[in-house]
C-alpha cells in the first residue's frame, strides 16, 4: 500500500502546515450551513474562468481575484468543476484525486481561494469525480497484467490476466479536443478499500484540519454522474446503500449540515437520488428543459411534478445551462426579452438558482458533433468574457492554441459583441444588471428563498403567474409567454396591494389589469390580504 500512504503523507504534511498554527488574518471558517432555498449557485468551468498568470489557463490566482464580482453580483457559493490532474482538459476521469492539476497552481493556492471565498461570506463547492480513473492513474498503470499487484482489485476488468481495464461506456478511447485518444476505466466500487479510501480522501477536501471545523475546507461537493448501478453493468451495483451511505454518513458525521448534490444521471427529476442516494440536492433537468423552450404548459407540468417528488428538507437546483448543456442564449437565438424571461423564472422559481458562468452575459454556444471528441462541449465552455477584448489580458482562451484549431476558429463569443462584464457593467439596462436586480430582490424576500410556490392562473392562457408566500409577504411574478400581448387570468381573487418590484411603477398595481407584450416580465410584491 505505498502509494496511498505516500499520497495521504503529502496530504497531512499540507494539513499540518496550515491548521497546527492557523493565522489570525488569514485562517477562515466557512459561512453557515445553508437551509434547503437559501442557497445562489454560480457554476464555474475552471480552465474557462480567469487566468491569473498569463498562460491563457483559468486558474486558482485569477479565480481569487474575481471573487468580488461573484459576490457583487448576488451569488451565494461557488461551484467548481474538478481541479484534480487528469488527461482530458475538462479534469473529469483524474490521475490523482488527492492532488490540484499543476496548470491551476498548488494546494496552497487552493487554501487561498478557500480562505479568500470564506471572508467575503462566499461557499465553494466542488465537482467530484471517483467513479473511474483517467489513464496514467498509479492503479491502473502498476496493475496492468499483474493480478496480485497492491492496487489491481481497485480497478475493474474484463480479464482475469488484468490486462484489460473495464472501460468508461464501453469505448476502449475517447477522443480528446486536441486529437490526443485517453481511456477512462470504471473502479470497483464495491470493494471496502475503494470505498475506505474515498471516505478519507473527502474528508479531507471537506475538513483538512480533522477537527470538524471545515476550516480551509469545501462546503459541499458535486457527485458527477452518480449511478446506483455503474453504467447499468452489474459489475458495480448497490452503490447507493454499500458506497455513497457510509461516506456520506461520514462526511455529515464529521460536519453536520455538510450538502451533497447529485447529478442525477438519468436527467430526470430525481427521486431515487434525493431518497435512496440520499443526496441534499439534485439538478432539475425536467424543468430545464421547459424554461429554455419558454413553453407555458411544459413549464407548469415540470413545476408541479418537481414540487411533488421533492422530499421535505432536500432541494432542487433550478438552472437554464450548464457544462453540458447548450447556452441558452443560443438556443433562444439572442432574443434580449426572451433571455430575462428565462431568467426572472429560473431565479424566481421555488428550489435553488444556480448560473453557469457567463450566463449572466449572454454567452452563447451549442454542442458540436464531431465524432465523440470531448471538443464537442467546448463551445460550451470558452472563455469568460471580462473584456471587451477576447485577448485581453486574463482572458483563458485555453482553446487558442496555434489558432487553427475549430474549437477557436468557429468560436461563438468574439470581440466587440456586447458580450462582456467590460460592455455591460455600467449599462442599466443589459443582462448583467437584470441578472443582479433579480439576485437582489431574492436576496431581500424571504418568500423568494424559502415560500410556499402556487399557480394561480389558468393553465391553458399564455401568462406564466408564479405566488411566492412566506410570514405575510408575497411575491408574484408574471411572464407572457404567448406570442401576442396579453393579460394574467386569475383563478380567483390575487388581492390588492401590490407594486412594482423591478421599479417600473411606484403606484399601486393591479396585476389583473396589466397588459404584457410577448416575454415581457413582471414582479410584484405586497403584504398578505
């Protein structure tokens, strides 16, 4: 077992080094555990984000510097997709789940964002990925025909001779953006020592100093592709009750309140993970599905049936893209109105809002279809646009490379096309300001966070009317999602006293008389009648 004691040595000596005398100005715990509504989720793809350095890679440095703008902009916590060393630019299937890829900077670079996020109030989750090892894994390359080697029952196999590793969907390679081939190979998941060494290795993301404190530590992590039945195979099963129960049980025992997300990976609305996988949250993909098609009735059936099957305690996340999701702004063909009508009902809605990077920009992108390469997702995934310049320094244009490459040359954000915090910033009336005037008003209306959700208009009329309630305050929210101007048709008595949230008109409204145009938006509030 000299590997793992050799990679949990680094681990502690790090540990050591920053909670045996922790510093005063420096040292920090994390914001309180959050109530199921209350938390603001900004997805960040880490190579995409900022770079600190110049090399044209996100990394730990320029993602500290723009905590400011995250925190400015209404968010609560941070999510971070993998930052482990793996082959693929992504950093999912990783080589070292104990370690940060050296391209981001060093595990004390980590500590400072940590420290960093924590003193502005901001929590930072982090995408975990221990199902499968990317190839150059120590397990797997010390284990290759060698069926007694320390670490060959970590993996799974499709040989008694272990010469051939269980691969990833059954595609011996997948191709990487860059032209490189990699294999992925599942892990025996239902071996106690696998499981054992996972349990540890979270624990210590989770709580490096051992005390409970979580001091330096992630707030939550992100269970990518989460199976109870790894890749529906047989070969890894019960995973729910025999692997993620203890180490979650673990994790919670050690900090409670600790929140686990799991995408669930059916995309559907999640029962089985919030239940039996037992995980505080998951995405909800049926309801992503409605909004980025703006459609009324699909909106209304995704609602209901999300509220129905959500367990008291466990949330939804409510989003309208993220890494492997077309770019809204794409999908709505750059349509400004109907862009803040998907916002307003993504942030709105009851369950807990998270925005993929840029979204809050109109970044736009759609999947490509290049044979299987992982480029596919890249124009997905490119470079947050600070700037009014692409180029501009720490911009992470990654994907530059010689700039032949298709992933640069049929780029979808380019300079100068209104696209960036530099063009929107002072602009009053661009998606960046909707995007903070909305994060605003849910940060300022407890019904908005934690409230009853009703529908108190007819199904089958074009105006979406959403009633947040909570301790007497009340929040309604009125979309036209028809294709001519219209009103809100109440299925009863909505009462009086509401005004314009958004600042429109400081009078007395009565939601009932007011006339929308097509996606135009409305939010009003009032005091319960």
């Amino acid at each position: 077992m000299k590997l793992v004691r050799l990679l949990s040595a680094a681990l502690l000596a790090f540990s050591i080094a920053g909670c045996a005398t922790p510093s005063p100005t420096t040292a920090t715990t994390p914001p309180p555990q959050a109530k199921a509504g209350e938390e603001v989720f900004y997805h960040v793809f880490f190579r995409s984000f900022a770079d600190g350095n110049g090399d044209g890679i996100g990394d730990l440095h320029g993602m500290t510097a723009r905590l400011d703008y995250l925190k400015t902009l209404g968010v609560t916590s941070i999510l971070l997709t993998p930052l482990q060393p793996s082959p693929f630019y992504h950093n999912y299937f990783p080589t070292d789940f104990e370690a940060i890829d050296p391209a981001y900077g060093t595990l004390d670079d980590y500590r400072a964002l940590l420290r960093a996020a924590h003193a502005r109030g901001l929590k930072v989750y982090l995408d975990i990925e221990m199902q499968y090892a990317g190839e150059g894994h120590p397990w797997w390359t010390q284990s290759i025909g060698k069926p007694d080697a320390p670490f060959a029952d970590y993996l799974l196999w499709r040989d008694a001779a272990r010469t051939e590793a269980e691969p990833f969907l059954n595609q011996p390679k997948w191709e990487g953006y860059d032209g490189r081939w990699h294999a992925i190979a599942m892990l025996n998941l239902n071996n106690p020592k696998v499981r054992d060494y996972f349990q540890r290795v979270l624990l210590w993301w989770a709580d490096p100093c051992g005390d409970g404190s979580g001091r330096d530590g992630a707030d939550g992590f992100r269970i990518d592709h989460m199976m109870d039945d790894l890749d529906n195979k047989g070969l890894a099963t019960h995973l729910f009750d025999d692997f993620w129960k203890p180490v979650f049980d673990a994790l919670r025992a050690r900090r409670p309140g600790f929140r686990i997300m799991a995408e669930q990976s059916d995309w559907g609305y999640g029962t089985d993970w919030l239940v039996r996988g037992r995980a505080d949250l998951v995405f909800a993909f049926p309801l992503r599905g409605a909004m980025v098609k703006l459609d009324k009735g699909e909106i209304v059936k995704a609602l209901r049936e999300t509220e129905r099957i959500t367990p008291e305690g466990k949330s939804q996340i409510v989003f309208i893209e993220n890494h492997d999701t077309d770019r809204v702004m794409s999908l709505l063909e750059s349509d400004a109105a109907k862009a803040r009508a998907a916002a307003a009902i993504s942030l709105l809605v009851k369950g807990e809002p998270l925005l993929y990077y840029g979204q809050e920009l109109g970044m736009r992108g759609i999947t490509g279809k290049v044979g299987m390469s992982d480029g596919n997702h890249v124009p997905l995934r490119e470079a947050m646009r600070w700037s009014k310049e692409l180029e501009a320094p720490g911009s992470a244009i990654w994907y530059r490379g010689d700039g032949s490459a298709r992933w640069w040359t049929q780029r979808y954000n380019r300079t100068g096309d209104g696209v960036s915090v530099e063009e929107q910033d002072a602009d009053a009336g661009s998606l960046l300001n909707w995007y903070r005037q909305l994060l605003a008003l849910r940060a300022s209306r407890p019904e908005l966070r934690n409230g009853t959700q009703s529908l108190p208009c007819a199904d089958d009329t074009p105006v979406l009317c959403l009633l947040r309630e909570s301790g007497g305050q009340r929040t309604l929210l009125l979309v036209n999602l028809g294709r001519r101007e219209a009103r809100a048709a109440f299925d009863a008595g909505i009462g009086g006293g509401w005004r314009d949230l958004l600042g429109k008109d400081a009078q007395v409204v009565d939601p009932a008389a007011l006339s929308l145009p097509p996606f135009e938006v409305h939010v009003l509030g009032s005091s319960a009648p």
